[in-house]
C-alpha cells in the first residue's frame, strides 16, 4: 500500500459517501443512469435483441487494446479494512479498453490481455455472481468495463447501500426459467438486487422487471 493510499481512501469516504457525491457520480439531474449493465452472451435467448454495445463480449469483440486494471472498488474498501465481500470475492480487475488500456499501460497499472482471455475473465468474474457494467450510452465506444460486487462498487451500492434507485440502470434482458427449474430459490439468492423472486411451495418465478438481475445468474448456478 502506497504512503497516501490510506489517506486517499478515508478522503473518498467522507466526499463520496458522507457528503453523498455518488448520487452526482452515479445518475445526472434527470434521473439517468450514467452506468449500465451489459448481459454476457451465454445467458442471452438468441430471440432476446440485444444491440451490440449493450452486450459484454460484443464489446469485447471489438476492441485491439484491452488491459485488466485492479478494481479501484475492492482495492479501496480492502485499505480500509472493510470490504464485506473479501470471503467470497477476489480484489479482481476492470477492463480497460482502446486508448484506456494504452494508457494503462503507459501508466504502468494495467496489463494486457487478449480478447479470447478478456472473455473468459468476464465469464470468471460473472459466474461468481458480479455485475459486468459499462457506460450508459452507445457513443462513443465503452472506455471500462467493471465486475460490480453489491458492497464495495461505487456504481451498484447506489441500489444496494445507498438510496439511488437511479444507479446502474438494468439491461434489456430479463432472465427466465425454462422447464429445468425446480424452484431452488439459488438464483433469488445470488441477485444484489433481489429482483428475483421464487415460492419453492406455490412454484412460482417471479422477475422484478425495472429491477431485474443482470448477471445471468440463471445460467450460472
């Protein structure tokens, strides 16, 4: 840990969290989601339209520059001493993508990853129950891709600690359950946002669609 990085993390608490920036950090005036999350291919229906940009591996796809960067998130709330999730998920890393990953690298606190290793790490990260995000807009092109945990993301905690709902808008997927299901109730338990809802008595699935898990947990059990 760097001489300052204690410092700079209790500084981020009182400015993000006690003076509540996240709500300019996480949404505009009107409301908008400047985060979103993006579903990862094998969890999509082929019938479900998903653009292009709103899809992980498409995003990945498309770029000749990737560099994982240890997550800001996990690494900060480690420092601290209080990150919730240190038992179940690892520090990890964002992607970064283009001119982000260059300058990661040239910053020397990136490294470079191929895109067939760029996908397996996303799948990796989202089997553990993550939320692969990016940016909320189509243009121009996702310079990051995170792997949001519910208790250390300075995206995701807008809905799961904090009082945001307009945090981290949901993806246009909807997952559902096919005739395989038994009404475990694993899936329910793996969402952050408790979007999904299972009787194991009645045998009833029910999806909270404004609210709905975006991390194909379905396919993920």
């Amino acid at each position: 840990m760097g001489e300052n990085d204690l410092k700079a993390a209790q500084l981020h608490t009182e400015f993000f969290i006690e003076d509540k920036y996240y709500r300019n950090y996480e949404s505009s005036k009107k409301g908008t989601a400047i985060w979103r999350s993006l579903p990862v291919e094998q969890a999509i229906d082929p019938g479900v339209p998903i653009r292009d940009f709103e899809e992980a591996h498409r995003v990945i796809d498309e770029q000749t520059s990737i560099a994982l960067v240890t997550c800001p998130c996990r690494s900060r709330r480690e420092k601290l001493g209080v990150r919730e999730c240190k038992d179940n998920n690892p520090i990890g890393a964002c992607l970064f993508l283009g001119i982000s990953a260059i300058m990661a690298d040239n910053m020397r606190i990136g490294q470079y990853v191929t895109n067939k290793q760029a996908k397996t790490y996303i799948d990796e990260m989202v089997g553990m129950g993550l939320v692969c995000a990016g940016a909320n807009w189509s243009s121009p092109p996702n310079a990051v891709i995170c792997l949001c945990c519910e208790c250390c993301c300075s995206q995701t905690r807008g809905r799961t600690r904090w009082d945001n709902p307009d945090a981290i808008t949901t993806s246009n997927f909807i997952p559902a359950q096919d005739s395989n299901c038994v009404y475990c109730g694993k899936c329910a338990a793996k969402c952050m946002f408790n979007a999904i809802s299972v009787d194991k008595k009645s045998k009833t699935f029910t999806v909270e669609k404004d609210a709905h898990c975006p991390t194909g947990c379905l396919n993920k059990l």
